[in-house]
C-alpha cells in the first residue's frame, strides 16, 4: 500500500504557487486529492481484510505499519526530488557542472533508492509478526497487482498530454 499511496502523490503532480483564485484552485485540487487517497487506502485496505482474511486487529497494526512506512517514503521522495533538481541544476547546458557536487547528487541519490528498497524490507519484517507467511506473499501478490495498475494509469495519463505538458517525477 505504501507504493501506491506514493503513487497516488506523484500521479496528482506538484502544484504550483499562486494566489487568489489559483490558491482557491489549488486548496480544492489538494483535497480532492486527499480524498481521493483516503479512498483507495480504505477500499484496498477493505479488499486486503477480506482476501486475506485478516482479523480487526491484523488489520488495525497493518494500517499502523503501512502509514509509518508511507511516511518515511514520503520523506525519502521530498528528498530526492530535491537532489535531483539540485543535480539538473548542475547539469544545465553551457555551464560547467562542479565535478564533486555531481558525484555528490548522484551517490544521495543512489543512497536514497537503497534506503526506500530495505524500508520494504523493514515494513515486511513488520508484518510477520501479525501476518503469516500466507498472509504476507497475499498481500504482496496484491499491492504488486494495485502498483502495476497505477503505473499503467500513470503512462496512459502521459500520453494524453499535450506537447510540452510539464510532467511529473517519476
């Protein structure tokens, strides 16, 4: 859940600052799309408890693991985004790059994807204490299935774009 809930972020796209009637804009797109993740946590939550056939409380420690997880993901996108602009800054055309910087961006960065591939780990750790064995393949099997269709969704979404349309970070 954890992965779709970071795909649910990137998929709504960064808002950009403004004010007056933008602001309106943006304070009613931010909570559609609050609304709009409350939603897809609860119904996959719902279809989590019911094919796995998780008990009240499996299913109340699952939301506790999922959300602290989500969160320090949450935390490792914002920080990435950040190298990655820092480096793209770098990397514009017709300046020189700072050699060290680069190296610098690039070994963060790299460090950030090994950080959010062993939360996965960590957060599966968690889970076998409530989760059985059964349980736990399940519910990967499901959040793969629910991540392969936003990812889908995403693409489809990029393609009807206009030309030059800004796009999101992947």
């Amino acid at each position: 859940m954890t992965r779709l809930m970071r795909g649910v972020f990137l998929a709504g796209g960064v808002l950009l600052a403004g004010a007056g009637p933008v602001r309106a804009q943006q304070d009613t797109s931010m909570g559609y799309r609050a609304e709009l993740l409350q939603q897809i946590q609860d119904r996959f939550a719902a279809r989590v408890q019911e094919e796995l056939g998780l008990t009240d409380a499996q299913t109340s420690k699952m939301r506790q693991t999922t959300t602290k997880w989500f969160g320090f993901r949450r935390d490792l996108d914002a920080q990435q985004r950040q190298l990655r602009q820092a480096l793209a800054n770098q990397l514009r055309p017709g300046i020189a790059a700072n050699p060290d910087s680069a190296t610098r961006y690039v070994s963060q960065l790299i460090d950030i994807k090994v950080r959010y591939a062993e939360s996965f780990k960590q957060e599966s750790g968690e889970m076998s204490a409530y989760l059985t064995p059964v349980q736990q393949a399940q519910y990967f099997m499901l959040r793969e299935r629910l991540l392969d269709r936003i990812v889908e969704a995403r693409a489809q979404r990029m393609q009807n774009r206009p030309p030059g349309a800004r796009q999101g970070v992947p």
